[in-house]
C-alpha cells in the first residue's frame, strides 16, 4: 500500500474503536435502515478467518458481525456494526475509521459503505441531505427539462433513434432469435412493483439483496425517486402491447433489489448483487445507479466481465463528470441524449463515456404514489438510468442475435473479453450526427441494427478514440483522472495513495460538482488532508484556508 503507514493515527484497539464511534451514530430513531458497513479487503496472503478473529476481539465492545462479502469473494470482509449507523453527513469521520481499521488489522483497505446521493433524479423531494453538505432545494439547476409535448404522439421514439425496431426484423429475416429473446438481464436497482406496463414480461427468479430474501420488490418507502427499478426496467423489457416498448422485450428480466433509493446508493450491497447475478448465471448487468469508487465493487464487476458477461452502468446526472461504476474501464459507461441527437443538458459527460443514447424524456412506467394500488401510468422521464437501461436491452438482442455460446466462443478466439468485444463492435457501429463531441459523448449513439449487422471482426486492431485508449485503466488512477477534469491536470498529486484515499477524494470532489463552485467543500478527514501535498489539489479542497 505504498505510504498507507506515513498517516497512521491508530495507536491501539481503543483508537480504533473511538474513530468508529465518531463515523456512527445509534440506529435507534435514525432513518437509515442499514447498519454502518465497512469493507475491510485483505491482503493476499492474510487468513479471513484470522482476521474476522482479531476483528471480533478489537471491537468486542461493539455488536459486530463479519462475514465474506459473498461466496465469490471471500477476501473482503463485511463488518457490520449492528447497532449502529453510518453518520453520512460526517463523511471525513467516516473514511478516517476506515483508515484506523486498514491500519490496525494491516488491510489493504477498510472502506465505510457511504449513502452517496451523487446520482440526482428528477423526482427529488423539495430538501435533500448531501453527505456533508446540508439540506438543498430545488437543485441542481440547469439539470432537467420540461416534458415534451410533441413527442406525445411517438412514444417509441427513443427505441426508433436507435434503430432498435430495424434491428428486430433484421434478425426474424434472417432467422435469428429476435428482440432479446431468452437473454437473461440481471438489474440491480430499487427492486420491481407490479404495473401494467411489465405485464406479459419473462421474469427470472430475483433478489434482494438489502433484506436478504429472495423478494425483489420495491417497498416504495424511500424519499428520491420511487418505483425507479420498475421504470428502468420498463424501457428495457416492456411489451409493445400497452405504451412502452422495451428495446428487447423477449429478454428475460432478474430484477434484484441492491439500493433503498436512486438518490442514496451503496456500493457493497450493489457489489453483492452483481456476484448475485454471476452465480445465478446472467448475461447481461445494467445499473441505472452511481456513486463513488468502492473497491468491493470494482472487483465484482471484474469477475462478471471475466464470466463473459456484459456490465453496463449510467454515467451520471448533473454532477458533469462520470461517476463509478460507470467510470470503471471495465465497466460500459452511457450517456444520454435527446430527440435531436443531442445532449441532454444533464448528462455527465468526457473521456470515459463509452457511447451515448436517449435519455431525455423517455417514456418509461412510472408507478403513483401509493405504490402500485395507486394506479398505472406513464411518463416522460429523464437521465443516464434510461439511456443504460435501453442500451442494456440492445447487447441482450446483440446477444440472442448470434447466440450465447456463439458470442463467447468469438469473443475468446480474438483474445478478447465478450465485454470488450461487444464495447469495440458497440462503437464502431454508433451513429454519429452532425455535431458531435466524441471526446464528451463517446464515439455516437447506439445503433442496435448495424450493430447486429457487423462482422465480429468490426474495428478490430483498431486504436479507437475510446476510453480504451484514453482513460483510466484501474480503479486509483480513475479518481486521478476525475481530479484532472474538476481540478486542471496540475492537481493530479504524483505522490499521494490514490488507491488508499481515492474513494474519499472522488467523494469531495463529486460533492463540490453537486454543490456548485461557489460552495465550501467540507472539510475531509485528518489522514488524507495530511497526504495531499499538491498546492492545487490543496487550494482548491479549502486545506490552506482551513489551516490544515
């Protein structure tokens, strides 16, 4: 871990403990329905057992529990802190215990699972807590658009920019299994309710992964953006027989409960319900959701792209710069786009968008307050959630197009990922309108009928202009690179432990884009501002002013 030592505040348990206690605060009365988490991953060469051990012993004066973050994964440890909190708007607190814990147990990293609500929807309510940050109204302004009437008569509209019709009688013509049919696409998101607009639609056995039981449906409890699982995965498996089209109504459909709400994301539960879909056997992962780097989720990403399937996540609304997963280079970043082809205004946007696709005032199923006894309807939505979600359905009809078995075998033979070959032939076949900024909007919008049209070999040995080649390729040098965009490549700081603090810098950071700049970043804690020596970096953080 480099310099993981040179910052070290823990002297003994009691430390620890102490910093624990001031990132937490009692679960009694507190809204947060989750206990405090923190991912504590394991060196190489370290025995989970032991360690889970000397975990119990150091925080036997806390209700603990520790258990592998999954049957794929037994080198990150959950501790669960089972009367306590995470105090989310103490965000500093809440990284520095994680430092105390790497520190004490000799970890490669101990990361709180922090609510992040870096992923704003349209349907806010009027005040929201930022980490940090106090309560907001009405933001973020210049994000969202009003409704467009003149697209009332063509509800299928976004399906029919992206050729996504075309391409289902390409592949009947040809003789091929057609709009996704028997594609398994694994969604993790707020869980699923009933609607008329799912109606008819192939489901897989599901999971929630918050309760731990095998019911995947959305409680419709929490503040944001109820019913956002069931809206998402209406323009992507959604039957033409009412008004919502899906782009591959055939597929088959694992809805997996993994976040209470759009606007309060986690990322071990997230990371959970990715090795959920891996083990249950699933193509395809689409993720309207995002937030800040996590290791634990980087590495289940990891193992689903080795499993041969293909991982997509929305880049971001309203904060500008792509957030994680998206901004993962194993995971397929996509950005939104309108009527005209062009870019919805709140669309994140750079060097890691992958391709781009409608998602401005998509007609999607939108579920009444009161759940689903309030009624059925539909409505124009907004984001990055529709334009993942529809692309989603694109690489199952991609994939049922040329078979599974057919896909991986290519895929293998070219020494490639089906990821990474999906990507390459993804973009290599994008249409792009006039104009078009591909260094902010990847190289076009998705095009499913050329894209089932194209040679296997589309592209190949090709330099694209692509995040392939241009961005970060692993998990510390992706906090890097969001510093150069929001900072200036003068504050990429050459010595600090970006893999130690990126997820606390990719924090302030995306917390300063939501803010504005006319906001004071909140402070961050003790460890990192200690390690940053960039004057920049430190300038622009408010460390100078701070006296820190």
């Amino acid at each position: 871990m480099g310099q993981r030592g040179t910052v070290s505040l823990v002297a003994d348990g009691a430390t620890v403990v102490a910093l624990v206690y001031a990132a937490t605060v009692p679960r009694a009365g507190n809204d947060d329905p989750l206990p405090a988490r923190f991912a504590l991953e394991l060196r190489p060469d370290q025995d989970p057992a032991a360690v889970r051990t000397e975990v119990e012993q150091v925080l036997a004066s806390l209700r603990i529990h520790v258990s592998p973050l999954s049957a794929l994964d037994q080198t990150v440890l959950v501790l669960d802190l089972l009367d306590r909190a995470l105090a989310s708007a103490r965000p500093a607190a809440c990284f520095a215990a994680g430092y105390a814990l790497a520190d004490q147990f000799d970890l490669v990293g101990a990361e709180p699972d922090l609510p992040t609500v870096f992923f704003p929807e349209q349907r806010l309510p009027q005040a929201v807590e930022v980490s940090g940050g106090g309560a907001l109204s009405g933001f973020p302004p210049g994000c969202w658009v009003d409704p467009e009437a003149a697209l009332e008569p063509t509800p299928a509209w976004a399906i029919d920019r992206m050729q996504v019709p075309a391409a289902w009688v390409f592949s009947e013509q040809a003789g091929r299994p057609s709009r996704g049919e028997d594609v398994v696409v694994a969604q993790p998101d707020t869980g699923i309710t009933p609607h008329v607009e799912l109606v008819g639609v192939a489901f897989m056995p599901g999971f929630d992964v918050i309760d731990d039981d095998s019911d995947p449906t959305d409680p419709m409890t929490e503040l944001g953006n109820p019913g956002h699982g069931t809206g998402t995965a209406s323009v992507l498996v959604s039957l033409a027989s009412h008004i919502v089209t899906g782009s591959a109504p055939k597929a088959r459909l694992m809805p997996i409960r993994a976040i209470e709400s759009v606007v309060r994301v986690r990322q071990i539960t997230v990371a959970r319900a990715i090795d959920w879909a891996i083990r249950e056997g699933a193509h395809v992962v689409t993720m309207s959701l995002g937030g800040i780097p996590a290791s634990a989720l980087h590495r289940a990403i990891s193992r689903a792209v080795e499993a041969d399937m293909i991982v997509l996540a929305a880049a971001g609304n309203c904060v500008r710069l792509v957030v994680w997963p998206a901004r993962y280079d194993d995971c397929i970043a996509v950005a939104a786009t309108n009527a005209a082809d062009q870019p919805w205004p709140g669309t994140c946007r750079g060097k890691p968008v992958d391709v781009s696709a409608p998602g401005q005032n998509v007609y999607q199923a939108v579920v009444l307050p009161g759940g689903p006894t309030g009624g059925d309807a539909v409505g124009q939505g907004q984001g990055t959630s529709f334009s993942v979600a529809l692309t989603a359905g694109v690489a199952a009809l991609w994939v049922a197009h040329h078979g599974r078995a057919n896909v991986v075998a290519a895929a293998h033979a070219r020494g490639e990922t089906v990821q990474a070959m999906f990507l390459r032939l993804l973009q290599s076949t994008a249409r792009r309108p006039t104009p078009w900024d591909a260094q902010a909007m990847g190289p076009g919008i998705v095009d499913a009928r050329a894209l089932l049209e194209a040679s296997f070999d589309v592209g190949l040995g090709l330099e694209a202009a692509t995040r392939q080649s241009n961005a970060p390729k692993d998990a510390s040098t992706s906090v890097a690179s969001l510093v150069a965009e929001a900072v200036g490549e003068e504050a990429v700081d050459d010595a600090l432990d970006w893999q130690r603090f990126g997820p606390e810098l990719a924090a302030a950071v995306l917390r300063q884009q939501l803010l504005g700049p006319h906001t004071e970043t909140p402070p961050v804690s003790e460890p990192l501002a200690r390690s940053i020596s960039n004057p920049r970096l430190r300038e622009w953080l408010g460390l100078r002013r701070l006296g820190v």
